[in-house]
C-alpha cells in the first residue's frame, strides 16, 4: 500500500492574530487605501502621494492614518518617510506592475506633478538623449529616479541634481544595455548593501587604478544616504580620491550594462543575466570596524580590485603609484 506523503501544516492563526488580521484587511477594502499602500510600496515618498494619485491630501492623510493605526504601514525612525511594514512588503508590491505608481508615459501628469525642478530634469536629459529615447522614456526614468531617492533624502535640496545624475546614468546603462552605445570599454558593477562602504572603495580604487579604460558603476540593495565620512578619509590617506559621489539604489538596467558584476555582503539582491562575470567578494563592512579595521578592508579591496584588472587584462597604474 502506498502511503500519502505527509504535507507540512501551518498553525493556525489565533484570535487574537485573526482579529488583527482581520481588522487589516477591511482597511484594505477601502479603495483609496488599497492604492496608497501599492504607490508607498512602488516607493514613492508621502509627501508627493496627493499629486501623483489625484486625490486631495487629506484623504491620503487619511488613508496612511487607517494603515499606520493596523500596521500595514510604519514611520521610518525619524518619522520623515512612511514605509510598508516587513510582513506586508511582498504584498504591497503585488499590487504594482512595472511602475503602476507612476503615470503612463504618454498621460499628462508624469513629471508635472513633481517639483519644477524635476520637470526640467526631464526636459533637459530628453534633449541630450534625443537619438536615443523617447521624451516619454527620459521622463519616465526621470519619475522613478527621483522617487527611489527621495525615499530615503533626509535632506531635500540637493534631491534635483542628484535625480538629474542618476537618471542620466540609468538611462546611459539602458543604452548600453541595449546596444545603442558601444563604448570599447569593460564596464563593471559593484554592488553592496548601503553602497556607502565597500562598493564606493572599490569603484575609487578602480577608477584609480584603471582610469578611463574600465567604466564603473555602483549601486546599494538598500542604499544609505550619503557616502560615509570614514570611507572618504581612509582613501584620503592613501591618496584615492572619492569626490561627489552618492549611494544609488539597485535597479535592472545597470545589471544588465555590466560585463562584471561584483557584490559585496547583499545576498541575492543582484538580478542574474547571462554573458556576465559574476562574483562575490567576501569582505567585512568597514563600517562596523575601528579605523584600523577599516584601514585593513580597504587595503583588501585594492588587492581584489588589482586581481580584477589582471582578469580584463589591463595593467595596473599600481606600479608607478
């Protein structure tokens, strides 16, 4: 006689997690509430909620009161940003596409709904990249850029500049990635997770190392908001400059760019493609480490970096520096 495989059976909620479970989904059943939950976790900040889903802002008020009062929804913990609580993650991105969160391209309000500044952000990249996209795709990369940095900005004024460089060099890896711009050159990624240590050391030492015969990107899984201060001194001591640089967040396009990718502590974090050179260097994060750890990590990373060109076959300006 064949005996049934036996199936793993979850506990059962109780009445007090069923209550609260409960109480969750009637709030979602509340239209305006299902779409605030789904923009917030599209990553789109609180404060621009209003404009991009056409309601007035005491309704979306609203709304992120009745989520935070089930917790769907937490305050950061400076209260500056509102964020889907870890259990409710998954389920707040199975409610968005591509970027549901964002007008259609070819609707009206994309970048008009936004800061000035952004609108011309996106009036200015559309003309430099004119012979490659679309002013609809430019204004698009333009939304979700700044969208993903402001998410995490504690300081504002800089937020235009910094959407304006990120978007450029996302909307360059899509051209990249796509064929439209053959540079002649290996291009490489490094990827860690506040992309405010390890990955910002070694796209220094590269960019160094190889000056402009490799191009480097970074991105962070989930990107903090500056470079640190310690990281910046201790390349200082050795003479690696690391000047207006900032963490970026992770997005598909720059994977796809890449002909080497390289993480450092973010797990799975990193989408795989074929043709590219993957690999992962196990290295402590510096910023947990005295000054000395730190010193000893960045002395590492130039060691991977320098047994990275050797893998491209180019040679190191190590020799004469």
């Amino acid at each position: 006689m064949i005996e049934r495989a036996r199936h793993r059976v979850g506990r059962p909620l109780d009445d007090d997690a069923a209550q609260e479970r409960a109480a969750q989904a009637a709030v979602l059943g509340d239209l305006l509430t299902l779409r605030v939950l789904s923009a917030l976790a599209a990553g789109a900040p609180a404060d621009v909620l209003s404009s991009l889903l056409h309601v007035p802002a005491i309704e979306v008020e609203d709304a992120i009161a009745r989520l935070l009062a089930v917790n769907i929804v937490h305050t950061d913990e400076v209260g500056a940003h509102v964020l889907p609580a870890a259990s409710w993650v998954r389920f707040g991105r199975l409610l968005v596409g591509d970027m549901p969160a964002l007008p259609e391209p070819d609707t009206a309000p994309t970048v008009a709904v936004l800061p000035a500044a952004i609108a011309t952000v996106a009036h200015d990249l559309s003309y430099r990249f004119a012979s490659t996209f679309s002013s609809e795709t430019v204004s698009q990369y333009v939304v979700e850029s700044y969208l993903l940095l402001s998410q995490r900005a504690r300081v504002r004024k800089h937020l235009p500049s910094l959407t304006a460089r990120y978007a450029a060099d996302r909307l360059d890896a899509l051209a990249s990635a796509q064929g439209l711009v053959l540079r002649g050159t290996p291009e490489v990624l490094f990827v860690c997770v506040q992309n405010a240590g390890r990955s910002q050391i070694a796209a220094a030492y590269l960019r160094y190392l190889a000056g402009d015969r490799v191009h480097v990107r970074t991105a962070g899984s989930q990107p903090a908001d500056a470079v640190h201060p310690r990281v910046v001194d201790a390349l200082a001591e050795v003479g690696v400059p690391l000047s207006d640089e900032y963490p970026k967040p992770l997005t598909d396009e720059v994977v796809q760019a890449a002909d080497f990718v390289v993480t450092m502590g973010c797990g799975d974090a990193c989408p795989v493609y074929p043709g590219r050179r993957y690999m992962d260097w196990d290295l402590d994060d510096p910023l947990t480490l005295d000054d000395e750890g730190l010193r000893v990590v960045r002395d590492q990373i130039r060691g991977h970096v320098e047994d990275l060109l050797a893998e491209m076959g180019i040679t190191s300006h190590a020799a004469s520096r």
